[in-house]
C-alpha cells in the first residue's frame, strides 16, 4: 500500500478478519509482519507483530468456519511519501495425516490512527448556575490517538461563543458570566496535521440579583431605630451587624432596623437571594457622630452662680439676681472642642423681666448658634436684669449642644443633639427696710448709703423698745425676709444676738435692756439692721439674696444720777409732795416714800 498522504506516516491502524476451518485436533499459526520501502522494492526485512498472529486451537471446530478479528497499531514505521507498506501472513503448517486447516482473510483495512479529543465532565454538574460560580471541567478520559506530540487544548466562551479564548493546554476555570457558557476540548496534533473532534458543555448561568443597602450615615451615637432598606422583591434576606451596633428586630425583610452604640463605627451586611436561587452580599459601613458634652458656670454680680454639666450633671443650674445685676459665664468647653453649635431658647418665665432696659418676651423661639458662635454665647457680661413691675421675675433658658456633622455652620438633619442644661434665673426686688426703735423710725432708700437714727436711754430695764420692722417692698413670702443684726458695743452689755439674722416679725414689740458695764460712765450701743431676701433659710446673707441698705442706730447710754437733797431742806413726815431745787440733777420732780 502506498503512502499518498504528502506526509510521513509513524503510525497506522491494522485490522483484518481471519477465517479458519479445523477438523482436527491439532493447531496452525498464522504469522503478522510488516516492511517499509520504495514502491516495487520488497524489503529484505519484515517486523514481526505478535498482536497481529493467530493460532487455530488445537481441539477442532469441526466442519464450521470461525471468524476472528485482529487488530492493532504499528508505531515507528517512518513511512515516506510516496513508499509502500508491505504487510505478509506465514503460516506454520504441521504435519499429520487425515487432518487439514484451513485460512482464509477478509475485511483487511489500514487506515491512520484515529484521534479522539479528551472526555469532559463539567463542574458544578448542573445544567444552570448563578453568576460568579466558578465553571471548570473534570478530564474522565483523556485524548488520544494522532502520535507522540499530540495534545489536550481547552477554551471558553461566556458570550454563548460568539468570542472565545485561545486554545491552551490548562483546563479553563473561570467565574460564570450571566447567559450561556462554554467549555471545549480537542486533541491537537501536528506532526500527523490532524486533530479531533471538539467536545462541548455549557451552562446557563442566571443573573445575580442587585444588592444595595441605603440608609443614614452618618449616625448619632446612642442613636436608635436607624432603619437601613434592600430592593424590593427579592426571594430572601439575610441581615447582620458588626462593630459598634446591634439589630433591633427582624433580621429577613426588605428593612432592617440598627442601634447605634456609643461612638465608633458599625458596618450593616446583608445577603439577598431572588428566586433563581442567586445570591449577592454587600455592606454599608456607618459612622457615628459624637454626642456632643458641655459645661459651663455662670455667675452673677452679686456672686450667686451654679455649674452645668451634660457629662454626669447637674443638667439644672440656678442664679438669683438683684435688680440691675448681670451674669457671665466661666468654664465653658465642649466634647468634641470643635464642630459644636447650640441650639438656644427661652420656653418660660413672667412677663416682668428687663433685659438691658428692654422686656424679655416669654417664650422666646429657638435660636441656632453655630460652632463659630459658641464662644460668644458663653462668655458675658449680660445684662443689666431688671423686673418692670412686681417683686419677683423668673426666666428658664435652655441650651441644646449639637455636633455639626456636615460642617454646615447650623443645626440640620444628622446632626446629633446632645442633652440640654437648663438655666433659670430668679430676679428679686431688694427688701425696703422701715424700722422703728423707741419711736426713732428709720426708712431705707436703698441708694448704696448708711441710713441712720439716734436717740439716749437711761441705764434703766427695758429699756430698748424695738417697735416695728417693716418691709415697704412687700417681698413674698414675708417669712423669707429677714433682718441681719450686727452690734458695736462700748461699755454697754445687752441679750441679744450679735451677727445674727431673724425675721421681720421678731423685732416687732419686743423689749430689750442696754445695761451699762461701768454703771457710773455712759456708754454707746452701735444696732445695724439689714433686710435681705433669705432663700434658702440659712440666716445668712448669700450670694443673691439682695441685702439691703444698713440701717444704723447709735444709742447712747446715760447713767442714773445720784438724788442729794438741799442742805437747808428739811423733810416732814405726813407732807405732800412738793419740788426740790437746787439739787440734782437739775430742777427734777422726784417721788418720795413717806
């Protein structure tokens, strides 16, 4: 057979069918071999090919004829272009007498080698997957045929094969592209200029659904209900938190609500699933803004002050101020230093507070003072305070820190509020002292100077009468107006209270004696009084509780004089009455004892 193919041939198929009759029981052989050589030359030298050989059986087949089949691949032939394959059967006849076999052959077929492409199972194994599942295939049985340099090629589509890549010896493993993809397998082989057939598997492969989170960010710390929502109708979802935050309620529906901790950041993660049975995860990081912290003192004129303190209180701080006072603040800073505004009002009070002359209306609508306002809203003085009408005014005014989050220079949405300290101011009228002491009255003006009185007792009991001590504002309640007594003394003792404070009531009808030490020198008794509002009924003058003028009295002592009578004066029993001249002290009318 001549080889026409314009290549060299190393390798060919050899098949043929091989007929045999045999009557006796004995065996025969018929022998394969094989030559390459120019056309028309025999070759001297023939290979044999066991696989090729044949030997009937040595019990007989009686009178029947059996088929069989030989089949085999001869390698190494370098077979030129243009040569001849010779290929011859000998048989090894033995002897014996009655007995004959009988050969004959049939279907004789050289061909080339077939070449088969590598047997591919793909992987998953299923007919349809989500987007992003990771396709390859298991090689169950590797190519073959085509001679020594052949080799198993790969490629894929995921375009349903409208592109491919290129032809590689690595098994393709790629992540799946929505719609129709492909993997290949064919066998290569180039020194025969042959190759296989292509094997094929494909997926369908379904579109992941979209997932997206949307929601605040940032957030308040401490802040709750913070809801976060997913794309409608999807089949499932799956919610959870890590960090600074915690779900409260369900974690698989389209919303999903979250706590914020106390500062930090917490990220939100949700899965989702449509009905194809495809997943996607995504997150959303969230950051929480500071609750802001504050503090400050405020302090009046007169020293009444209080501290406030968002960081563990007290939220609440009082003043108290008398009329034509102001106040100012000391102390203030922030939690964070920067980026924190206020938000100020004045939601109660009377209507008879004066602020610098001008009434204070009640209630006062929010006010927003940005971060670069702070420092102003919290520094002072403020004032004066002043009541129009009454004795007493009241004014609450809060202030609201907020953290200005997006930097905008006022309050807006996402900014977080902090707490609130309330400052409530109390104006009180000054007390207007009238007292009357032995008929001597004294009234306070008020005008920041001394009111005085005087008049001379004996040195005799009882008598000091403190007649009445009045209250000409009328200052509510009475009981908290009080009266701070102080005493100079010189040469004179007297029970009373020194540096002492009493109520009004207490200085109303009362005696007191004023006693000379030294009964035979004069002495003087120095009684300052000084109304004041008592608020927290102390007896004390605090800070605030608006004292005021000192009303002071300077009483003088006299001793008793020594009654001598006339020397010529001569005394009867039984006479009436009558005046002694001459004597002293002076011209006195003096009783006598009979």
């Amino acid at each position: 057979m001549k080889n026409t193919t314009g290549l060299t041939l190393n390798t060919l198929d050899i098949a043929y069918d091989i007929l045999y009759r045999n009557d006796g029981n004995r065996s025969s052989t018929l022998n394969f071999s094989h030559a390459a050589g120019p056309e028309g030359i025999i070759p001297a030298v023939f290979t044999d090919v066991a696989a090729l050989n044949f030997s009937t059986p040595a019990a007989s087949s009686g009178t029947s004829v059996v088929t069989v089949n030989k089949s085999e691949t001869l390698t190494g032939l370098s077979l030129l272009d243009g040569n001849c394959l010779y290929i011859r059967w000998n048989t090894n006849d033995l002897a014996g007498s009655g007995q004959r076999d009988e050969f004959g052959l049939d279907n004789i077929s050289v061909a080339l080698e077939g070449i088969d492409s590598p047997v591919i199972a793909k992987s998953p194994n299923s007919g349809a997957v989500c987007e992003g599942t990771t396709l390859t295939v298991i090689v169950s049985t590797p190519g073959s045929g085509g001679g020594e340099n052949c080799t198993d090629m790969y490629r894929y589509s995921t375009d349903n094969g409208t592109t491919w890549t290129s032809w590689s010896p690595s098994i393709p493993s790629f992540s799946a592209v929505t719609g129709t993809n492909l993997i290949q397998s064919w066998r290569d082989c180039p020194d025969s200029d042959c190759s296989s057939s292509v094997n094929e598997v494909s997926w369908v492969v379904n579109a992941n659904p979209v997932c997206e989170i949307t929601g605040p960010d940032p957030v308040c710390a401490n802040s709750e209900g913070n809801s976060y929502e997913a794309p409608m109708g999807l089949a499932g979802y799956e919610w959870s938190v890590t960090g600074n935050g915690s779900i409260s309620g369900p974690d698989d529906a389209q919303t999903v609500s979250v706590d914020a901790g106390a500062g930090g950041t917490y990220t939100v993660w949700l899965t989702v699933t449509n009905a194809d049975g495809c997943t996607s995860s995504c997150s959303f990081e969230v950051t929480m803004t500071p609750e802001p912290d504050f503090t400050f003192t405020a302090t009046t004129t007169n020293g009444s002050s209080g501290t406030g303190n968002t960081d563990g209180g007290p939220n609440l701080v009082t003043i108290y101020f008398c009329p034509g006072e102001y106040f100012s603040f000391s102390g203030y800073s922030s939690v964070p230093g920067t980026q924190v505004g206020y938000l100020e009002e004045i939601p109660s009070g009377t209507d008879n507070v004066t602020y610098n002359g001008n009434a204070v209306t009640v209630p006062r609508a929010q006010q927003d003072f940005g971060p670069a306002s702070a420092a102003a809203l919290f520094s002072g003085p403020f004032g004066p305070y002043d009541l129009s009408s009454g004795t007493s005014g009241s004014l609450t005014q809060t202030y609201t820190a907020y953290y200005d989050a997006d930097n905008s220079g006022s309050y807006t949405d996402g900014d977080c509020l902090g707490e609130t300290i309330t400052l409530v101011y109390h104006i009180n009228a000054t007390p207007l002292l009238e007292t009357t002491i032995n008929s001597e009255q004294v009234t306070s003006n008020n005008d920041g100077v001394d009111d005085t009185g005087s008049f001379s007792v004996c040195n005799t009991p009882n008598n000091i009468l403190f007649n009445s001590f009045v209250d000409l504002n009328g200052l509510t309640p009475a009981a908290s107006v009080k009266a701070y007594q102080t005493l100079t003394l010189s040469n004179v003792t007297v029970p009373v209270c020194n540096n002492c404070a009493a109520s009004l009531s207490a200085f109303s009808s009362v005696m007191a004696t004023a006693s000379l030490v030294n009964p035979a020198l004069p002495g003087t008794l120095v009684m300052s009084f000084r109304a004041f509002l008592d608020i927290d009924n102390d007896n004390v003058i605090d800070a605030g509780e608006c004292a005021g003028d000192w009303v002071v009295y300077t009483i003088t002592v006299n001793p008793l004089p020594e009654v001598t009578c006339p020397e010529d004066q001569s005394v009867c029993v039984d006479e009436a009455a009558f005046l002694l001249t001459g004597g002293s002290p002076g011209d006195t009318a003096h009783g006598r004892e009979r």
